[in-house]
C-alpha cells in the first residue's frame, strides 16, 4: 500500500497506540530480575540502533532504561508548535488534526503523556475542532496540503481521522470526557454487522482500541472478528505490529488470542539480518523493527527474565 495511492502507508501516517505506561519493561520484579533480550531479538535492536533516527533510538533506548527522555529529542519533537496548540504543514498557520496527531504519536513512542505542556495544548486543540457530531476532519483549508488519507470530505478518511484522535484522546484523558462518547457513538453508526468500517483497515484496530477503553466489548469482538478475516499472507508487516501495539496499549490481555495471533504472524516475519519490514520501503524499516520489538516487549516475549548472581 503506497502513500501515492488512495490508502494511508502505515508508517508516514499518525502512528496512535504507543502509551508510555506499557513501554518501559522493568516491572515490579525489577530489583530481583535482569531482564535481557532473547538471543534472537539481538540483531533486530542492533538494527535499530544502527539505521534508527534519534528518535527511533531513543524510544530503543527506553524499551531498556526506563526513564524520562533525551529533553534534546523532545525539544525537536515539539519544534513548531502553533500558538494554539498542534502542528500543520509547512507554511500553513492553520492547525492540522492529522499533523497534530502524527507529532503526539511520536511524542507517546518516547514515553511522554498529558502532563507534558506542549501535549496537552495539542490535546486541547484536538478537543477544540471536534464536530459536533463526534468526528474529526482535516479543515478545508488544508485540503490542499494533507495527504489523501487526511483529505477532507470523504468518509473514509473522516471515519480514520476520528478513530485515531478519538483513541489518542482516551489512551491520554481518560473516556469520561463527552468528546469521547460523541465519537465512539459517531464510529458505532457507521458499523457494519460483519464489524467492518467503510474506511482503512487502520480505522478498525484503533476503532477497536477505543471501544476496549470505553468498555464496549461487544464492539470490539464484531471488529476483531472482521480484521481475522482479513489476515493473511498479504497483510504488511508493520501492520501486524501497529495493530498489536495499539490493542494492548488500551488494555487488552497480552494472552488475548487476536494479540497472539497478531504476534506470533509477526514473529515469523523477522528477516535474516533481523529487522521488520515495512509497507514504505526500506527508509521505514528501523521505525518497523522498534514497533515490532516495542510490541513484543509489551507482551512479554521480548525479554528472558534471569536472576541476578
């Protein structure tokens, strides 16, 4: 799936489902246990560490040393900030949902959340241009600027724009707020009796993520069921980790068997020289390979635990 095409790549798209609470893996039983890496995840963070942006490296990093992140790497993450909140494209002052979205991704990849002041004015300007009826869309004026999986006025990038904001939201706010049932109840509407989404097939894990956190579960079997359907030798790569990093991030059970089966596909998709692929070629190959470990650290299968001498 091309970014040239009409469907959002999987990568230069926002990336939603990277809470910083599941990524540090030390756990409870730090003090007592080293936990290391099985042996054949070693050549996947040595590419990481070797191909990898500063970003890329530094969430690496974190996956092993948990702990606030580089301030350098957050200082050029949030360059640009709009006074009102967000980020927008290259020489627009208009905010962009898609943009802004992109830019909290990244932020939630280094462990950062809500507490940080650029943050929540990015999640108050998302809160800001919601809809009434409980969707997001990329504002009309941008509509010259934004990729076609932004482009407003088509319903399928209205229903992905909305599931990812609206997942970004819960994961960050909590699901009391209004905002968050308004666009629960406006992707619930456009739901299909087979669970699908007449959207990308992103829309659904993050659909999916939402309705986990609203308590919906009812929802979340109809959609898991559809994606099921929809796996197979063709699904890319980072497709496998984005949909399991995004589910567990809203707290599905790691023994969940959709999660398994997310993992275990993506497991025996690990290249020679270990890294992951992704659907965008070879410049994207690192930010895939950290997902997929991001992925496996947060199930469990990532680290072999052994006690200290």
């Amino acid at each position: 799936m091309s970014k040239q095409g009409s469907k959002p790549g999987a990568d230069k798209v926002h990336r939603a489902g990277h809470g910083a609470g599941k990524a540090n893996c030390a756990g409870p039983d730090a003090e007592e246990k080293i936990r290391r890496p099985r042996e054949r995840f070693l050549p996947a963070i040595e590419y990481v560490r070797r191909y990898g942006n500063e970003r890329e490296k530094e969430a690496l990093r974190l996956l092993f040393e948990p702990g606030p992140p580089s301030p350098t790497v957050v200082r050029e993450l949030f360059s640009g900030e709009l006074p009102q909140g967000g980020w927008t494209y290259p020489g627009c002052e208009i905010g962009s949902v898609n943009e802004t979205l992109w830019r909290i991704t990244q932020a939630l990849e280094i462990g950062l959340d809500a507490g940080h002041p650029a943050m929540m004015s990015a999640l108050s300007f998302l809160l800001r241009v919601q809809n009434a009826d409980g969707s997001w869309v990329e504002d009309a004026r941008l509509a010259s600027k934004c990729p076609p999986w932004a482009a407003p006025g088509r319903p399928a990038t209205t229903l992905y724009l909305t599931s990812s904001a609206a997942y970004v939201v819960a994961i960050l706010m909590g699901t009391s707020l209004p905002e968050t049932r308004r666009a629960s109840n406006c992707l619930s509407a456009m739901l299909e009796s087979e669970g699908r989404l007449p959207s990308y097939l992103h829309t659904h894990w993050l659909a999916a993520g939402l309705w986990w956190k609203t308590g919906e579960r009812d929802l979340v079997d109809r959609v898991i069921g559809y994606l099921r359907s929809r796996l197979g030798p063709d699904t890319p790569t980072n497709h496998l980790s984005w949909a399991a990093v995004t589910l567990l991030d809203a707290g599905l059970p790691s023994e969940n068997p959709f999660v398994q089966l997310l993992l275990d596909l993506l497991e025996a998709r690990q290249s020679e020289d270990g890294h992951f692929d992704a659907e965008d070629g070879e410049a994207w190959f690192a930010h895939s390979t950290w997902e997929a470990l991001k992925a496996f650290a947060m199930e469990g299968r990532l680290f072999e635990a052994t006690s200290q001498a």
